[in-house]
C-alpha cells in the first residue's frame, strides 16, 4: 500500500507520490531537521522477501553514496522502518529524458549537451569501478536549469565484484524512481531494459564500463532522431536487433545531424565493446569538442569524411577527425585525401610527464613522469593497457631507450631553471636493475647508433654544448639546446636550439658530419619535441609561431615544412615507432607564484595570468615585479607588479623584466631580438622608458640595479668571450667595466653594493667583493645551492635548491658557514610541481615570495599520423 501524506520514515515526513518503478515507490518529502525536501525511494512490499531485490537495493545505495558529480544524484541518507528499507536523495524538480522525447527529437546541440553531461557522470561513477547498467531516458532527469542527473544505480554492479563473484541472477527489467513506469518496458531474461542494453548485458556475460557507452549511445540516437536506435514487436525482437542489426544511419532519415556527429553515435553502438570509445571521459571530451564548432545557423555540424576501410576503424577515424577539426585537432590536410589520426589515452594520474618512448618491440612504452606530488621515477607500460608499472629505479627521468633493450636515464637530478634539469646520465637494463654511471652533468641525450655512443648536451664557462659523440663539440650556445636526436643512419644529430634561457622560443638544427650544421626551421615561438622520420627524409616537432598552443609539424631536410596535427593546448612530440604510431603528450605547462607578507600567517597565492614567475620583491614586501610570457599573454614576455595584498597587476610593457629599483620607481626589462638584446628601465608610474647602453656586450643574461638606483649591474659576454658580470654607469659614457672573474655572475648584492654572491654554471657559490674582483667560495653552502639575497645586515646570505621539492632555504652566515633552515616552500596543490624556480626573502626575514614550475600532462597514443 502506498504511503500516507504525513506518514514519517525517521526525520522524513512523506508529502506526497512521485513515481513508481520495479524496486520501488519514490515518494516527496520534507526533511525537518534541515528544512528542505527530499525524494525517498522505499522498496516495494513484494520486494522486501525477495533477496536478489534486496540486495540489488541495497547495492543501490552503495553505489551512489561512493559518487559526488554534478551529474549523478545525491544521496543523503538511508535507513530501514518496519521492515521496509528506503532512501533519501536530491529532490529533482525537471523532466525525465523520456518526458522531453515525448514530442520528437531533441535540437542537435541540446542532445549533445545532455550527452556530454550523461558522459561526465558515467565517467566519474567509471573510476570509482561502478557500472550503471541500465542508463535510459527515464533513467536521466534534466533539472530546470538544464543539469542531467543520471538515476537509478539499483542495477549497478562494483567492477571488482563483476570479476570476483560473476553476474547477478537474472531478474525482472526496472526502471528509474522518479519516472513512471515506461510504456514499452516488457520483461526479459536479464538485467537492464531492452533497446539500451549492449551485446554482451543482452547475452548474460561479463561486462565493463563500455558497455555503459553502448546504452549511452543508443540514447543519444534517440535524441537526435526520436526514435529508439533498437525496438522490435517484443523484448525478444528488441534483443535480437541489438545482437545483429545496426540502426538506421541518421543521415538517411533525413535529419541535419552532421556525419561527424554521427559517427560517433555509431562508435558508440559498436556490437563489440573494443571497438567502441574506451572511456566515457575520452566520449565526453569529443562530444564537447565538437559541440565547440558549429557555426552555421542551422546547427549542423562540420562533416568530415572517412576513407574506406574496415568499419570499426572508419568509425574511428571519423570521430578523431570531428575531435581535431573541433577543438583544434585540424589535420595539415583535407581529411578526404588521407586517413584521420585516432587518440588514445595512457595515463590518467595528476602529473607531469617528461619523455616517453617505445621498446624495440613497438609495444612496450616506457616514461618518466612525478605524479601526485612524488619525485620522477620511471614507468612501463603495454600500448594495449592504461596500466602502469614502475620500472623499480631510484628517483630518475628518462633519456633514451637503446636498441639492445638498455634505457638511458638521468638520476641525482637538479633543477636548471625552466623546463631543464641537470643529471647523471646513466645506464639500466630495461629488465631491472642498479642505474650505471656514465656523464655526469647532463641535461638532454640521445643514444647513436653504436650502442656505448651518445649524444649529450652539457653547459660549460656559460655555454650551452651539444656533445656528439660526448667530449666533441658540435654546437654551442649563450642560450639552451634541447631534444637531441641521433639519426637512423647514426650520423646525424637533430636538435632544437633556444637562443634564450629558459624561452623555449627557436630553431630546429642538424648538424651532420664533421662540422656541416644547417638550420631547417626557424621563427618558433614555442618549440618542443623532436623526432625523426623512419625514412630519415623528415623531421617531426611540435612548435608554434603564436602563443604556446603548439602542433604537430615536420620539415623535410630541403626546408619543407607542414602542419600534421593540430590540438588544444601545449603539445610535446615524444617518440615514433617503426610502424608510424606516435607518442605525445598534452602539457599545461605554467609558472605560478606565492608568498608571504610581513605579520601574516599564511601564504597568498600571487599568481596572475598562466606564467607568473617572480623576478623581484620590493624591500617592504609590497610589491611583486614578475613576468607573464604564457598563452595568455600572447606568448611574448611581459613585465608586471601587483600588490602583495592581492590587488590588481599594472602591465608594464615589452620583455622580461629582471630588477626593481631600491625606490620602485624603475624596473629593468630585457627585450629580446635576432638583432640583440636590449637592456631597459620602465617607470612604474609616469614618465618614458630609458634604454641602457651596454655595447660592445652582446649576450645578456640578466640586469640588476645597483643598490645606489643608479649603476646597473649586466650579467653577460663580449664577443667571443665566457659570462661575467659588468657594471654599466648610464650617462657617464664609460664601457662596461668587468667586476666578476670569467664564468661567475652575480646572483645577489649586498645591501651597501660593496659585496655580491656569484654563481656559475657547475661552479659553487662565491662571495666577491666588487671593488677589487676579488672573489672566495662560500663555506656551508653545496653545489646546486643558489643565491636569493643577503640579508639586512649583510651578514648573513638565504640560499635554496631549485632540484627540491619541498623547497628548502638556508640562512648561511657569511663568516662561519653555520647553516640554519629558514623554511621549507610547497604550495598547498603540490601536483605538477616539479621545482621552485626563483625565491625572493625580504632582507628582514618578515616575508617572501617566490614561484614554482607546475607540469600536468597526459600521455597519448595517436595513430593515422600522416
């Protein structure tokens, strides 16, 4: 018998009916204890003797109380009174999905809304290893404010019992609990409603979360057409069409549903669940990127056509096709003259990823990658598994993988600055075991032909060096070089050259035998990965000219260059196999800052675009002088401050800016060109910018004020000649006058001007005294500790590590040597952060601020790659 208006279950006072299903009535109420109403579903008298459906209840309320997604509805509470077991969730007020189909078809745009949202949801309820097995339209409730809630997870089944314990008993169809009864549901012979089960639910077999997406599919079908994808005269009929039958293609019922669209309904509706989409979280991303695109009034979407060839796999490149042609996945040609590239994803932890490559056998593919906060290690994995294994090493990142099943990796790691850490280059069977020691001091490399021969970059006296084999130079740079790659004939070495550390703006190079180099691409604004071509007659990259949204790209060895590959967001080009599969990863890359201020507890998160990376801190702790050089800000560099209390940034203008003056009234940029480098002060408030003379020095690596406001301090060389810093008078006329010894380079000044911490490439921290030169190495500091500032009374410097995370800072005194910790530096989300870039202490100790380098990527297998 229903229940009451005004009967009470617990704290719930019943108000009123609102539906029936197979396990249940839903009933209205109110909760007295919180002042809101509620839906209770309470279990239908016939059921309560009945074990499978108590169970499967029970199951119920297990299953949504292990969820909380904007998209899946909430449960409250549960509890059990005379005998009846009931529970309370979110009361929905809207429309089942099978209400809004009541007049037709749904608008194409509507349809895929409410299937990106179902996606999300599913996706969610996936990671947590539960499957709903039973999603249809009465199974959807779309709020008023146009939020799908999915329903109903009385037949969802905990992915880890489905392999320990088999299926459940075969039972009556249900339906959802706050929809009526629907009219076509009939009984069948196993769990789920007929017309949205998957292939393998109708035969009564294992399934797994793809199937979720078949229903998902047939859902979407009947969105966008009206009607339902599988219906015969009986649940047998239904059930033997869902078997053998596809449904009609949308296209030939006359609707404007764009092909694209289409096939991807029809990937989703694949009879076996390999050959549809393998994550509701990668259905989820395609539909929304191609709900992106549409532009014509009628609401079609863009159609791309897929060549002939087997079914499944057509399906598959149409969909990848919608993906690129949506959200920046555009293919460097029409899709009609060549097969479209399908994604896969490979890891799906919060990290980031630095190289990855495959095994010989084309199936293995191994990476480093540091996530959820921990250091890099090194991973394997099977092209056919999302699963992972560490490889067992100690804390390292990857190089290389050799032919002979060795890998080259990098251990005992310290951060350089930018995307660069320096390293022991080291050896290890891929099987196992201890790394073997072979260079130390390297930043990138690469295994030649020869299997004990490398390609290694190095820095030396302030010089970038590409080392091939390692010991012969066969280029240099004041900049940086990155992704070395021998090539197939092992005579040859491709590389990315970065005229500026630590832009990632540049050229690609090869530099063949003996001395030959010659320059393939240039004008990069952004440039990262590189590989060779099989053939050895191309070079593949990821670069753009504009912002940081690099694509895929690749260049002949006469200079032809064309676009491949397109995607949203920063790119990175990893590896290529034999047979043309690619490796690549999709990177959010960004500096962000924090600090401290003077008299607070906590730290206040300073970051302001995508690429905030602190340069100074005025004395007082008020003032944050920091650069943005991000996709947000265009992807050139530009010089900001912002109040350390949170307020607003002030853009400055052009370059990169390095100093604020004692009086912060003046802030030193360095703006960048193939011309050269120029050294400017901007005003903070009014007034024009001033340039300072710094000839006959050519590459310049960064600028200090002098603490008098006047003279400015130049880190940089004369031709031909190592880093040193010089000190530059504006307006005396005078050159630049030498006051650091070749290869050391103020890091920091004391507060009088009259002392300066140097640092070196490789090279330990030095105290120099600036009117004589004369400079001695710091006791109690270690290699890879770097200068932040001297403290009030210059007796002491604050010194850090850029290769820890946490990052720790040291109070060194000047005299003795004595190390005392100072802090230890984290932000609060430490995923990504790979290392703290630059620390800038207040000389009174009362506050800081400093930035740190956050990675998260995710790394995909592409094939169709042309």
């Amino acid at each position: 018998m229903p229940l009451a208006a005004g009967v009470r279950l617990g704290p719930y006072e019943i108000l009123g009916p609102l539906g029936a299903g197979g396990m249940g009535e839903v009933y209205r109420a109110r909760d007295a204890r919180l002042g809101r109403e509620v839906a209770i579903k309470v279990l239908a008298k016939r059921g309560r003797d009945d074990a499978d459906r108590l169970q499967r209840f029970e199951q119920e309320a297990r299953a949504v109380s292990a969820l909380s997604h904007p998209n899946i509805v909430a449960l409250y509470d549960v509890g059990e009174q005379d005998g009846a077991p009931w529970v309370v969730t979110e009361l929905l007020e809207g429309d089942s999905l099978r209400d809004k189909l009541k007049d037709g078809a749904l608008p194409q745009r509507k349809a895929v809304d409410y299937a990106v949202q179902v996606a999300q949801g599913l996706s969610a309820a996936h990671e947590r290893g539960i499957v709903h097995r039973d999603l249809k339209p009465e199974n959807l409730i779309v709020s008023r404010d146009g939020r799908v809630k999915i329903l109903d997870f009385g037949l969802a089944k905990l992915a880890e019992r489905e392999s320990a314990g088999g299926e459940a008993p075969h039972s009556q169809l249900t339906t959802g609990p706050l929809a009526k009864a629907a009219p076509h549901s009939e009984p069948g012979l196993v769990l789920g409603t007929v017309g949205y089960m998957s292939p393998e639910q109708v035969r009564g077999q294992a399934l797994d979360h793809r199937s979720d997406l078949f229903s998902l599919g047939a859902v979407l079908y009947e969105m966008l057409s009206g009607r339902r994808a599988f219906q015969g005269a009986s649940a047998a009929d239904t059930m033997s069409a869902v078997l053998r039958e596809d449904p009609p293609d949308l296209a030939s019922l006359g609707l404007h549903v764009s092909p694209a669209l289409g096939q991807i309904v029809a990937h989703c509706l694949e009879k076996g669940a390999d050959e549809r989409f393998q994550s509701a979280r990668d259905l989820a991303f395609q539909l929304r990127a191609l709900a992106s695109t549409s532009t014509s009034a009628s609401g079609a979407l863009p159609a791309l056509e897929a060549p002939p060839r087997s079914r499944w796999r057509r399906v598959a490149a149409a969909v990848v096709a919608m993906l690129l042609a949506a959200s920046g996945f555009v293919a460097g040609r029409r899709s009609a003259e060549r097969p479209q590239p399908y994604f896969r994803q490979l890891t799906f932890q919060r990290g980031a990823i630095r190289r990855a490559r495959f095994a010989p056998d084309g199936q293995t593919i191994v990476y480093a990658a540091a996530f959820d906060g921990r250091p890099f290690e090194v991973f394997g994995a099977r092209v056919e598994s999302p699963d992972s294994r560490p490889l067992g090493l100690p804390p390292a990142d990857l190089f290389a993988v050799g032919r002979a099943g060795e890998i080259a990796v990098s251990v005992d790691q310290r951060y350089r600055g930018g995307v660069q850490f320096a390293g022991t280059l080291s050896r290890v069977p891929l099987a196992g075991g201890a790394p073997r020691p072979v260079l130390e001091n390297v930043y990138e490399a690469d295994w030649g032909k020869d299997p004990d021969s490398f390609a290694v970059v190095r820095s030396a006296e302030g010089w970038d060096r590409l080392e091939f084999p390692p010991g012969k130079v066969v280029f240099q740079t004041h900049g940086w070089i990155s992704h070395p790659r021998v090539g197939p004939g092992g005579d040859r070495v491709a590389f990315l050259d970065h005229p500026t550390f630590p832009e990632d703006e540049g050229q690609l190079v090869v530099a063949g035998p003996g001395d030959a180099k010659q320059v393939l691409s240039t004008g990069w604004q952004s440039l990262q990965g590189l590989v060779w071509s099989h053939d050895a007659r191309e070079l593949w990259f990821a670069g753009t000219r504009s912002g940081k949204t690099r694509a895929i790209h690749a260049v002949s060895l006469e200079g032809a260059e064309r676009l491949i590959v397109r995607v949203p967001g920063q790119l990175t080009l990893q590896d290529l196999s034999r047979d043309g599969r690619a490796l690549l990863t999709r990177d959010s890359a960004r500096f962000e800052a924090a600090g401290l201020l003077p008299g607070e507890a906590r730290e206040r998160n300073l970051s302001w675009l995508d690429s905030s990376l602190a340069a100074d801190l005025s004395n007082d702790g008020r003032t944050l002088l920091f650069s943005e050089g991000g996709e947000a800000g265009g992807g050139s560099t530009a010089a900001y401050t912002r109040p350390t209390d949170g307020g607003p940034a002030v853009r400055l203008g052009e370059g990169q800016p390095t100093s604020l003056s004692a009086d912060g009234r003046l802030v030193l940029v360095l703006r960048r060109s193939p011309a050269g480098t120029r050294v400017v002060a901007l005003p903070t408030g009014p007034g024009a910018e001033t340039e300072i003379a710094v000839a006959p020095l050519q590459d310049i690596l960064w600028a200090y004020w002098h603490p008098d406001g006047r003279r400015v301090l130049i880190n940089g060389a004369g031709p031909d000649q190592p880093v040193r810093t010089y000190l530059v008078d504006p307006g005396s006329g005078k050159p630049p006058q030498a006051v650091t010894p070749e290869g050391l380079w103020v890091v920091a000044m004391s507060p009088d001007g009259t002392r300066a911490a140097l640092g070196g490439t490789g090279k330990p921290i030095h105290i120099a005294t600036l009117a004589n030169g004369n400079a001695r190495e710091l006791s109690g500091t270690r290699p890879g500790d770097r200068p932040s500032r001297f403290s009030a009374d210059g007796r002491s410097l604050f010194v850090f590590r850029r290769d820890e995370v946490p990052c720790k800072v040291w109070r060194v005194d000047l005299a003795t040597g004595r190390r005392e910790l100072f802090r230890e530096l984290l932000p609060a989300d430490p995923a990504g952060v790979v290392a703290v870039s630059e620390v800038q202490v207040l000389p009174d100790a009362r506050g800081y601020a400093y930035s740190y380098f956050r990675l998260l990527s995710e790394l995909y297998l592409a094939e169709g790659l042309r």
